[in-house]
C-alpha cells in the first residue's frame, strides 16, 4: 500500500464543505479542515502509486471549491 498526506487549498469559506466531501471518498482515511496556508489535509492510501495518482486528479481535484492540492507520499527510510 501506499499512503499520502494530500494538502489541499479551497476557495474562501469552502474548507470544512471541502474536508466532508474529500472525507468520503473511497480510499480516504482522514480530512480534516485546518488553519495555515493549507485549508484542509487529508491522509489517502491506494494499491500503488499509479492508483494514488488516479484517486488525486479524478476524484479529489475534481470537487467545487478545491483551488490547489499538494500530494506527500509516505516514504520508510
């Protein structure tokens, strides 16, 4: 498996509208709407990268009010 902390940036008053859509998607682990230059973080995880990939640009990057996202793979050293 891989895991991800995807960072997002939303529209002006979308942040926790945001997180609740994101936290629902399949794959999804954690989102919460947070303060900073990010307005929401999410934890993902998927088969592989390719899937992680796919999961970002189509169903994360897709949703009304997402401005920017900023996709932080795991790594084990």
């Amino acid at each position: 498996m891989v895991h991800a902390y995807i960072l997002i940036q939303t529209d002006v008053g979308k942040a926790a509208e945001v997180a609740r859509e994101v936290g629902a998607i399949e794959g999804v682990t954690l989102a919460e709407d947070v303060t900073g230059p990010y307005d929401v973080i999410v934890r993902a995880e998927a088969r592989n990268v390719d899937e992680l990939g796919k999961l970002v640009v189509s169903k994360v990057q897709s949703l009304e009010g997402i401005t920017r996202t900023l996709t932080c793979p795991v790594v084990r050293i």
